[in-house]
C-alpha cells in the first residue's frame, strides 16, 4: 500500500509537520520538509490548521429529511406532538432508510466529522430497520465514518409493550449501546425503565445512553435512580446522559455530590449546546475526569427544521454558552470536539498522533480559538486514511 505524506499542516495550531500515514494509520509525525520516501503520495497541507476528525457523540441519523425539498414544521411543539408528528409522516420521507441516511452521514463527512455514536428510533413500527440502514450506508461509504449505535426508544419503552424486547433484540445484534428516553416524564415509571434496561445492559454487555430533559429536583432525581443501579450492577464506565439539563441547574454540595458520584462511577455526559440551556460545570467536569462529548443531536427532522451536521458550530455554540474567551479554553472545547471525545465510538486514541486512526481535518485557520469563532469551510478532511472531502465538497 502506497504510504502518504500529508506534508505542512500545524497539528493544533502548533509548527508545521508532515504526518506520515500507512494504510488507515497515521505512523509518525516528522518535521515538514523531510525527505520523501520513493512512491510516496503527497498531499500538500498548505500550512493549515490540522486537527482530528470531529466525533459526533450525539447524532440521530436515522430520521433527517435531509435531500427533500423544504418540509414545514408540522404538529403540535410538545414532545408528545413530535412523537406523534413524525410516527405519522416519516415514510413519506424514506425514513429510515440507506438512501437518507447516507445523505446525512455524507454531510457530516462534508464538515469533518469520521466517528459518530447515533442514537436509532427502536420502535414497534419501523422495528430494528433503522439500524440496519444506518449499517448499509456507513458501508457504502467505505467505513469513512465509523458509527456507533445506540438503540433509542423515542415513543417510550414501558409504555409500549414490545419495546424492551426489541432493545434485548438490538442488543444481541451487536448495538453498542441501548437507549432510555425520560424515565419520569414519557413512562412515568422511572424504576421499571432503568430496571429493564440495566437487565439488558447487564446480559449483553452492552452501554446505556439515556435522553435525561428534566430539570430541577426530578432530573436530579433521575440521576439518583442511575447511580444506584450503576453501583449495584458494576456497570461502571458503561452509562452516558445526554442532555441532562438539570446538572447545568444546580450549585453547591447537591451539584458536587453529583459530580463525585459520576466520576467514581464513569458516568459520561453528551450536549448538543442548545442555545437556552443552562451551562454545565464543565471545568470541575474535566477535573475530575467526568466524559463530556457534544453533539448534533437531529438534523433537519420531523422535530425541528435546524441541524446541519456541523459540530464545529456546536461547539461554537458550547463557547458562547459557557463565555469561554481564554485560548486555553477554546482549545479543550476543540478537544471535547474531536480527541477527548475518543471513548464514544470506543477508540483508545483519536488525535493526530502515531498509532492513532488517520482521520484528519484541516481548516484554514490562524489557531484552534479563530476556527471555532468562525466556523470556516474543511480545506482537506482525511478519514480512515484516505481523502474524502476538499474545499467543502465531498469526493467519495
């Protein structure tokens, strides 16, 4: 296999280097203008800012509209009235299927993402279909973007009999991960949820993500529930919330409390950054180790016209609501972005870095800071060691 040299990029905004890649590898960093090896492919990096692949730790995309013409938002703006909304119009739009799905996994290509974890609806209509077509077309792109599943019961998963099972089902398949959506609000039975899925979790292995909205008191003690049975199964290191508004709500001992307890526990985190939403403590997070990845969460779908698969706007969204302004800063949010966010597709390294996976983005950028701040265009994104996309436009 013919060895690359993606010559003159800045890993970081740091000097310039030639990162040296073998198959879907990146096996050494040398100083640029090195000698290149006879055969050799070179890609000319033009001095460019060059960070990892961004990782979509919190994607839906199974369910975009994304390629139709305009469809107007519709329904009634309660959760229920999505759920609803789209159950009733989703197969007019080929949703789930390949096709659309494709199209989604193409943009986040666009934009620089190679790695998501993407919660697919499991549901008593559409059944483990959106799995499988999230399957087919990271296929049909070659593994340029690498996905992991998380089998998600939007319509609820004890108030429809049949749920639980088909998340034992997806869970025996291979899903990474099986989803809760709620415990109080949509079930209304938040022990007989974690319950069911911790039983699933434990028999197979596998991870719980869980869509947590409620704020105050009731999210805490939705959290409460899931340190418990975190503690009494030994799951540790295997649960994540997402959204999780109520941690941002807190302050003082109940807060820290809580932060210890997700640290001992492995507890992770994954926000989307909507823009009204209270900031998370995420400086003490990172003391302590607590995981903390950033998502897209839909795009363009039944639930809401937004989303254009760009996590490097989420980010700039992260920054604006957390009033981030010291370059240090804006550099770990790049990282929550992309390297710190490694164990959500289960990598034990994703950066720019020997042994690491060659996915690589490259943005026409001063420094990590005035990338987000701006949110340029990708020049050059490299996944799973070969070219993908160039000035914006996807080439595979």
């Amino acid at each position: 296999m013919t060895e690359k040299i993606l010559r003159n990029v800045r890993p970081w905004g740091a000097d310039a280097v030639d990162v040296v890649i073998d198959g879907s590898t990146i096996t050494e960093l040398r100083p640029t203008g090195s000698e290149i090896p006879a055969g050799a492919e070179v890609i000319d990096g033009h001095g460019h800012l060059a960070i990892p692949g961004f990782v979509n730790a919190h994607a839906h995309a199974d369910k975009s509209w994304w390629g139709h013409p305009w469809v107007s938002y519709g329904g009634e703006a309660t959760t229920q009235g999505r759920i609803a909304h789209e159950r009733a119009e989703r197969a007019k739009y080929d949703i789930p299927s390949p096709e659309a799905t494709e199209l989604v996994l193409r943009e986040f290509l666009r934009h620089g993402t190679t790695a998501t974890r993407s919660h697919v609806d499991v549901d008593l209509g559409v059944g483990l279909d959106g799995i499988h077509s999230l399957h087919e077309a990271a296929a049909r792109l070659d593994g340029a973007v690498q996905v992991e599943v998380v089998a998600f019961p939007q319509d609820g998963v004890i108030r429809r009999d049949g749920v639980l099972d088909l998340l034992d089902k997806a869970a025996a398949e291979g899903a990474e991960n099986i989803g809760g959506l709620d415990p109080c609000l949509i079930d209304r039975d938040p022990v007989a949820q974690l319950d069911g899925l911790f039983r699933i979790a434990e028999k197979h292995g596998c991870g719980i993500d869980i869509h947590l909205h409620a704020g105050g008191d009731l999210g805490a003690f939705e959290y409460d529930l899931i340190i418990d049975r975190v503690r009494r199964t030994g799951l540790v290191g295997k649960v994540n919330i997402a959204h999780g508004f109520a941690l941002g709500d807190m302050a003082g001992a109940r807060q820290e409390q809580l932060l210890e307890d997700f640290a001992e526990l492995g507890i992770s985190w994954s926000t989307v950054a909507p823009v009204k939403s209270s900031p998370l403590p995420w400086t003490r997070m990172r003391e302590l180790g607590i995981g903390l990845g950033m998502g897209t969460d839909g795009v363009r779908d039944l639930w809401s016209p937004y989303g254009d698969g760009d996590i490097l706007r989420v980010a700039l969204d992260f920054a604006r609501i957390h009033r981030v302004r010291y370059d240090e800063d804006f550099v770990e949010v790049g990282k929550l972005a992309t390297s710190s966010a490694a164990s959500y597709v289960h990598r034990e390294v994703h950066d720019i870095a020997a042994g690491a996976r060659a996915d690589i983005v490259l943005i026409d950028a001063q420094n990590v800071p005035d990338a987000i701040v701006r949110a340029p265009r990708r020049e050059l994104v490299i996944a799973n060691g070969r070219v993908v996309a160039r000035a914006g436009d996807v080439v595979i």
